[in-house]
C-alpha cells in the first residue's frame, strides 16, 4: 500500500512538474526558452525540467529550436517553444450581415481569417455563410477539422449558456431559431461554445487594456450596439446574461422599436450615423460631408473623416452622437464608475474626434469620467474574444 502511495504520489508530482514547465513556456511564447532558463523560472532542477519538456514534446505541446547562433563555438543551446498549431483553435463571429471566422493557433497567433457576406438575413443564408466562413478558413490555415481544440461563436442577442442557444434577439427576426452551435459542431467535433458578441468583444478589449483589476464598460457599437461589463478582470453578465444590452436604454415608452432594434441602438447605429451625416450634407453641400458622400463614401465613414478634418457640418453631427450616447450611458457609468469605456465595433474607426466628444458630453454628466477610448480591434473585437475564449478553455484543461 505504502509503495501504490508512493507510485501515485510520484505520477501527480511529475504531472505538476509538466504543468510548471507548459505554463512558463507559454507565457513566454513566441519567445523559445532553453532548459536552464526554464529551470530559473520554475525553480526546478535541470534534470526535472528536462524530464518534463521530454514529456511535452512527446505530447506534442512543445517543439525543439535550434540555438540563433550557428557559428557559436560548441554546439548552440536547444530551445524549446510552444507548437501552437498541434492544438488550434476557433473564433466564429455571426451576425446578420456578415461572418468572420478565425483559425489560431492555441498560443493565439492567427492562421486564417476569412468574412463571408451574408446575402440576406434569412436563416439559411446566415447558416451557410457561417459554413463556408469556417470551412474555408480551416482550408486556409491548412488544419484538419478533427484537430481543432476549441472553438467559440458569437452571436447578437441573450445567450442560454447551458444549452448553448439565443434565447431572445428582437433586433434581428428569427435568430433565437438559428442551430448555431450544431451547424459548426458538424464542421469541428470539439466543444463548441456560444457567447454574446458584446461579451466577447468586452473579454477581448479588457485584455487588450493589460488592467486586469480595473472595472471596463466595452461598447461594441457597429450595425449594433451593445456592452460588456468586465470587473476585477471577469465577465460580468447578470441575470440570464443580460448585463450590458445597452442598446435598449430610451425613454421608457417602448422597449422595441418597430424595426426590432431598442431606442437608444435605433439612434445610433452605423446606418443612423450615416443617414445623419446625408441629412446635413443636404443642408451644408459645400461642406466637405457633402462632398464625401457625393463620391460615394460610405456616409457614416465620411462623417468622422469629413470632421477629422474640422468640416463644421460633420462635427456638428459627431457632437449630436457624442451628445446623445453621452445622455443614455451616464447613468450606467454613476452606476459602475467604471475606470476605462472602450468602444470597439465598426464605430471604432471614427478616430479621436469621437472619443473627445464623447468624454466631454459624459464629463458633465459623471461624478468620475472614465478613460474614453476607442480600441484599434474595432470590428474585430467579437471574433478576437472568441479566439481568446477558445484560447483560454484550451489552457484550462491543459493547466488544471
């Protein structure tokens, strides 16, 4: 009995030691590590260590590289570094309009992107856009569906963890019917989790911000707008992951707009912004809006680049959208006095001259004002939580 003790207690130290060595090696990644530096890190033995990276790479979770320098007098130090691609992962972002899937590598470096559009909003042609997205990326990547780890889908709406499925969507008719998790599930059979596209683009934008002890308000705001809410470095979804539909802030008359959109995202959609911006080209056609749209600029586009460039009519509108987001958001932010609001989405691309205005309008309505920025993500910001999501399950079974 002493000896099966012994032997079992030697398997969990071993098991122990192969995690110590995997989790320093993939905080160092891309960086290779020799066994010595390893051992400094871990604090243990070479001997250990080298019994432990042996292990890995019979696993296939490390690889050798040779030592930079060839000419090095002696043969050059191997270095060890994490073979990112013996365990890939899945980011999926589905919306109405268009399909983004990701293929990375479990140390995150992406192999593939590729967007599909979709044709129309039916089911159908979300599903097979969704299809093709994915299939064609793992094509890209060159990675065998069989040998995915990991994947995550995003999708508008509130998301039933348990069972995986959208259990109410208003802005976009007939979602909640959409299978998503079986359709990419016969594509990759691993887990496959679905989460709330503001959710993942708030997990995203919060490790992009390196705080992980801050409170974050991550705006996701494109065709779509919605939050996340990170605090102390979690998720915050409140009650059947609800947390964060900012889009329905308004008046209190109506929770749906007739178009299925909530009031607040009725008015500040992308296509909003942009038919504001037609609105006052019309009224200023000198303006530099005006001629921006007249050359077929996307109009919401031509908007924050026409008042980049200080055009009177478009900072006017700016001001409006700042002004009107700022009203809405306010008291969420007295709510959470949150230390940092990152906007991602398609909007992300407006530049400072969004930022500012928005700071300036909250300003007069927080007690705190927090950091206004706007993430370098945008419109990637959903599928990148989704790679890191996926990332993250993947290093949890392997850490645990």
């Amino acid at each position: 009995m002493a000896n099966g003790a012994g032997a079992s207690g030697t398997a969990v130290l071993r098991e122990l030691n192969r995690i110590a060595v995997l989790d320093v090696v993939r905080r160092a990644a891309p960086v290779p590590l020799r066994i010595t530096e390893i051992a400094d890190r871990t604090g243990l033995a070479r001997p250990t260590v080298r019994q432990a990276v042996d292990l890995l790479i019979e696993q296939d979770w490390l690889v050798a590289v040779p030592g930079p320098d060839d000419r090095s007098v002696g043969r050059p130090a191997t270095r060890f570094a994490l073979d990112g691609r013996s365990r890939p992962v899945l980011g999926v972002d589905v919306g109405p309009h268009r399909v983004t899937a990701v293929v990375a590598e479990v140390g995150g470096r992406y192999l593939a992107v590729v967007r599909k559009a979709v044709g129309r909003s039916r089911a159908q042609d979300v599903l097979s856009a969704m299809d093709a997205a994915v299939r064609s990326a793992l094509e890209e990547a060159r990675v065998a569906p069989d040998s995915v780890a990991a994947a995550t889908a995003a999708s508008p709406g509130l998301i039933d963890a348990g069972s995986g499925t959208v259990t109410l969507a208003p802005s976009v008719g007939g979602w909640p019917s959409l299978a998503i998790v079986e359709h990419v599930s016969a594509v990759v059979p691993c887990r496959v989790r679905l989460e709330n596209d503001a959710n993942l683009a708030a997990l995203a934008l919060a490790r992009a911000q390196g705080d992980p002890h801050g409170t974050l308000l991550a705006v996701q705001w494109g065709e779509r707008l919605g939050a996340g809410i990170v605090i102390d470095g979690r998720l915050h979804r409140g009650a059947r992951n609800a947390a964060g539909e900012i889009g329905f802030i308004g008046d209190g008359a109506r929770l749906v707009t007739e178009g299925g959109r909530g009031e607040l995202e009725s008015r500040l959609s992308s296509e909003a912004i942009g038919r504001r911006g037609i609105e006052a080209a019309a009224l200023h056609p000198r303006s530099d809006l005006a001629t921006r749209i007249a050359a077929g600029a996307d109009p919401a586009a031509a908007v924050f680049s026409a008042a980049t460039r200080r055009d009177r009519a478009a900072l006017a509108v700016v001001d409006e959208v700042a002004a009107t987001f700022a009203r809405a958001v306010a008291p969420v932010v007295l709510a959470l006095a949150p230390d940092a609001l990152v906007i991602g989405g398609g909007v992300a691309r407006a530049g400072p001259v969004l930022a500012r205005a928005i700071a300036e309008h909250l300003g007069e309505r927080a007690l705190v004002c927090p950091q206004v920025t706007l993430s370098e993500l945008a419109e990637d910001s959903v599928v990148s939580g989704a790679v890191q999501l996926s990332t993250d399950d993947v290093w949890a079974a392997a850490l645990s």
